[in-house]
C-alpha cells in the first residue's frame, strides 16, 4: 500500500483514514435519502398513538361511570 499522510502529518501505513473518508463519502447519499423519506409512517404513529389515548380514555371513563 501507498504510504498516506493523516491531516495532522501523522505517518498512516495502512492508508485507514483514506478507507474511513471513502466510507464516509460513500454512506452520505443514504443518510439523505433517509431523510428525505416521506411523513406517511409519522403520521401513521401520530394517529395510532391518538387513538389509542382516546381508547383507553372511553374504557377509563366507562369503568368509573
């Protein structure tokens, strides 16, 4: 392997920074396209989550009635 140079100046025989930096580079446009992604799973959790406040509510209410 060629003998790489870290970005202090410090001696890198195994070139890892150059792979580190190559898989940085690499994972990047999946992190965006991650983040990208639609709402619909948000909202999805939002109203579940609302109905399931509002069940147990009627049962709560139901029992102390």
């Amino acid at each position: 392997m060629a003998n790489t140079q870290g970005p202090q100046g410090n001696h890198d025989p195994a070139g890892s920074t150059q792979m580190f930096r190559a898989f940085v580079d690499e994972a990047a446009p999946q992190a965006t396209q991650q983040q990208a992604a639609p709402a619909g799973p948000r909202v999805g959790l939002i109203v579940g989550v609302v109905v399931a406040v509002i069940v147990v509510a009627a049962v709560a209410w139901l029992a102390f009635k």
